[in-house]
C-alpha cells in the first residue's frame, strides 16, 4: 500500500508540474508537460518492478505504455516549435 502512496503522490505532483498556472509560456508548458510524462514513466516502471499486486502492476504498465505515447507526441511537438525536449 505504501508503494501505491508513493505512486499516487508523484501522479499529483507530475500534474501539479504541468498545470498551465505555472508555465510562462506555450514552451514552458510544453517542457513542463514532457518532464511529467519523464516522470510518470519512470514511477510506471517502479510500480512494475516493486507493485506487490497485480493491479499496481498492471497499473505501472498502463503508465509506462500511456505516458511514453504521450512523450512521443509531445516530443514531436517540442521538434516543431524548436523546443529541446528534458531528457
């Protein structure tokens, strides 16, 4: 369960990160958008690696796989408007 917390609390965090009221600009946002698809996929692979139950494995997995399309997209984004994408 403490695990799932940690997960949780880096999802509100992430989101937090890329919430319009904190960006400056479109590319601020965008930048902020793409560290937290950085985020979530890393935190989706700790929940596979580390989830004691299937579902927070299962759930990691949807992270990985949701989040790494999202940074793909957004990545393709950051290229058209001359943004380097944080690694």
């Amino acid at each position: 369960m403490r695990g799932l917390t940690a997960i949780l609390a880096g999802l509100a965090l992430s989101t937090l990160l890329a919430s319009p009221g904190f960006a400056k600009s479109d590319k601020d946002f965008l930048t902020d958008a793409l560290k937290g698809d950085n985020s979530e996929v890393a935190l989706g692979k700790l929940a596979v690696s580390k989830g004691a139950t299937e579902q927070v494995r299962a759930f990691g997995k949807t992270l990985m796989t949701d989040h790494a399309k999202a940074r793909q997209e957004a990545a393709a984004l950051a290229k058209r408007l001359g943004v380097t994408p944080p690694s």
